[in-house]
C-alpha cells in the first residue's frame, strides 16, 4: 500500500506542478494584454494630439497667408479714414467681419500702444526719446501683429518710446 501512496503522491505534485505552470502562463499572458492595452492607449492619446496639432498648424499657415489682407484693409481704412464714403463703410464692415470671423478662431492682434515694449511681440522699428524716464513704452504702432492660439504669427511693427 505504500507504494500507492507514493504513487498517488507523485500524482498529486505532478498537477500540482503543472497547475503552477498553467498559472504563470496565464498570469505571463495577462501582463501582456495589459501591457497592450497600455500602448495602445498611448498610440491612440499620441494620434489625437498630433492631428490635433497638425490642424492647428494648417490653419496657423492659412492665417499667415491672409495676413496681406488684413494689412491690406488696415490700409485703406486709414486712407479713407478722412472722408467717409459709403465704400468706406463697406470696406470698414468688410475687415471687421474677417477679424471677427478669425478671433472666434483664435486670432488676436498686436497693436496696443502704451503698453510696455516686449520683444517676443514688438518689433521696434524706431525709436523716440523720452524725458519722463518710465521705460520703453509702445508711441506708434506701424503695423499690427497677429498670435495664433497663443502663440506669435507675426510680432507688431512699433515705434518704441523711452
């Protein structure tokens, strides 16, 4: 009877060992599908946020593109600016709409005067002496920059007081 015993014992470690292995290979697999779903969580996460700024890029360049017409309007409202006339007007409700159309896009412009010189956003073209002393202040603007979604299309022409 002991060598049933031995037998049946010799049985028993031998499902238990295979059930250890069973148990690691499973646990091996279930470390991989996690690790999976991880990656394939960031891949996803990386591919939103990369045409995400792919989009933002694009439209920055068409932005730049119609800067020219902005500049262009900007021209011909303070050429008309003396005499108003009814093209005047057209032209004046013309370039406010295209502004507005792109600040709800995230286009802002540059052209505050008064304001402290920053070259990250000034582009100080001349400059004008002043006696008070209080720094470099924005006197003129010349012609007006533009951000894009925070960031700086193109820094604003200034004349640069101080």
């Amino acid at each position: 009877m002991q060598n049933d015993d031995v037998s049946e014992f010799d049985d028993v470690t031998e499902l238990l060992d295979e059930t250890s292995i069973i148990e690691r290979e499973r646990d091996d697999y279930l470390n991989s599908l996690q690790r999976l779903q991880a990656d394939f969580e960031n891949y996803r996460k990386r591919v939103i946020r990369l045409s995400e700024e792919a989009a933002t890029r694009a439209s920055g360049d068409l932005v730049v593109k119609l800067l020219p017409v902005l500049d262009a309007f900007d021209l011909a409202q303070a050429h008309f600016a003396a005499t108003p006339t009814d093209e005047s007007e057209a032209l004046s409700q013309s370039r406010a709409l295209l502004l507005d159309a792109l600040a709800k896009e995230g286009l802002e412009r540059i052209d505050d005067v008064g304001v402290t010189f920053d070259p990250q956003v000034h582009d100080a073209v001349a400059h004008v002496a002043d006696d008070e002393g209080s720094g470099q202040v924005i006197d003129e603007v010349l012609r007006a920059g533009y951000r894009w979604k925070g960031g700086v299309l193109r820094p604003a022409m200034v004349r640069v007081k101080g």
